[in-house]
C-alpha cells in the first residue's frame, strides 16, 4: 500500500464557524461554510472544495495534452455544478462539468479533449469504488505487548487497534500479522520503524529507542 501524497493532508477547526485550516504540503487554504449554514464564507466549502478538485485536475490533464500535441489553444475553462437524486431510497449524486473552448478550436480537437477531460484521474476516482476509512487516536489504560530488540522497542496495545494494516503493508519486513510474534523490530532500521510506527492512526503503536530511556 502507498498513499498517493508523501505526507498527508491536516485540516484543524477551532471555535471560529464554521472555519477550517487545510494544511498541505506548501501551504495553507481556509475553508468555511456559507452565512445561510452559519459560516463567514471565508473559503470555498466542503462541496465546492471537491468540484475544484475535479476541475483542477481535467485542466492540468488537458493542458499537459494540449502541450504533447502543441495544439494553439491558448486557454480552457470549466463549469462544474452536482445535484443529487433519491430513487428506492438509493442516493445517486451527479457531477455535470462544461467544458468552454476559446473561439477557432476544431471540433475534431474539442470532441478528442472531452473524451481526455472524462478520464482524468480524479474522475478514475470519482467513478470507481471509493471507501473512506476513519481513524481516531486514543489514549486510555490499556493492555500492552512489547516487542524489543537491543536498540529499540515497539509497543503494541491491542485494544486500541484499529487495522487500518498501514503498518503491515508498508513495512511488512517488520509487521507480519499471520505469525504469532507478529512484530519484529530487527527487519529494518531504527529509523525506518520509528517512521512507521508514527503513521499508526490508533495510537495502538508505540516506538521506544531503547538508548534513549
């Protein structure tokens, strides 16, 4: 398993309404809900911040067509709206992108940057089978199992263990769930397992540099 960004999104809120703070990795944007839902529309909102996604990426894709093909066209534009439809209690939402061409492009070009536009990899995503997983950090009490070589140690609580098989399927040289000692803090270096362990969302892992105590 690889996540597609190196170091992952962090959205914080505080008392303000509705604002959030979206981190990533060369900045900062606020979103916000609008005055008719209690915000100060500071940012563009949950929906809206996905619409940009999707339009963002059909434009970058197409640009970076365009470019390989070196076709003059100077500059594209997209509208994008959704609405959503209840039928036999099934929720179905839809996404409808309009794709504005300056004056002069032909239209076996247009036709073939539509067809481009469609499959861009946010759109891959969109249409395929999503599942959004939620983690939560936890800190009571709780039972622990220890796992140690001479230079570190890796603490394991079952209890607040969450399977998100982060663990497993990014450093399966030291986290192998079929055996029985499932944890083998000898299969990389101390660096490497510190790293992993920090990704654990549970809080169910814990590194120990064994020199450092």
């Amino acid at each position: 398993m690889q996540y597609k960004m190196e170091k992952p999104l962090m959205g914080t809120i505080e008392t303000e309404k509705y604002q959030c703070t979206i981190e990533w990795r060369n900045g900062k944007i606020i979103a916000d809900e609008p005055a008719s839902l209690g915000g100060k529309d500071t940012g563009p909102d949950p929906y809206s911040l996905l619409l940009s996604s999707l339009i963002s990426c059909k434009l970058i894709t197409l640009r970076m067509y365009i470019d390989r093909k070196q076709w003059d066209i100077p500059n594209l534009t997209i509208h994008a709206n959704m609405y959503q439809e209840t039928k036999n209690e099934v929720i179905t939402s839809y996404i409808d992108c309009d794709l504005i061409f300056p004056a002069g492009v032909p239209d076996d070009q247009r036709l073939r940057l539509q067809e481009i536009a469609k499959n861009c990899p946010v759109s891959k995503i969109l249409q395929g089978e999503v599942k959004v997983r939620m983690f939560a950090f936890r800190e009571p009490e709780t039972k622990t199992i220890r796992y140690s070589t001479e230079e570190v140690t890796v603490e394991w609580k079952p209890e607040l263990c969450q399977h998100s098989t982060r663990c497993w399927k990014q450093l399966p040289q030291v986290f192998k769930p079929t055996q029985k000692k499932w944890i083998e803090p000898e299969g990389a270096d101390k660096e490497r397992v510190e790293e992993q362990v920090k990704r654990c969302p549970s809080g169910a892992l814990v590194f120990i540099d064994n020199k450092k105590v």
